[in-house]
C-alpha cells in the first residue's frame, strides 16, 4: 500500500509538471522564497543573540 501510495504521487507530480508547467515553477519559487525568508531570519537571530 506504501509503494502505491508513493508511486501514485510521484505519477500525480510528473503530470502536473508536464501540464502545467508555469504553475510548477511558480510553486518551487515560491518554496524557494520561503526558504530564503526563513535563513534570513534566522541570520538575524543568531546576529542579534551574539551581539
């Protein structure tokens, strides 16, 4: 059941990356964005605890 499961969204993200492919990329940018906000952030904290 695991493998169906994991075989069936990797299937799910193909068809999506291959139909819609704009909207793909904007998701990855948008994860991409988050990620670098959250290092930022994270930057700061630790700037402003050593100081």
């Amino acid at each position: 059941m695991d493998k169906i499961v994991r075989y069936g969204l990797i299937a799910f993200v193909i068809f999506f990356v291959v139909s819609f492919p704009a909207s793909a990329a904007s998701i990855i940018e948008r994860a991409i964005d988050g990620l670098e906000s959250v290092g930022n952030s994270l930057s700061d904290f630790v700037t402003d605890a050593v100081l």
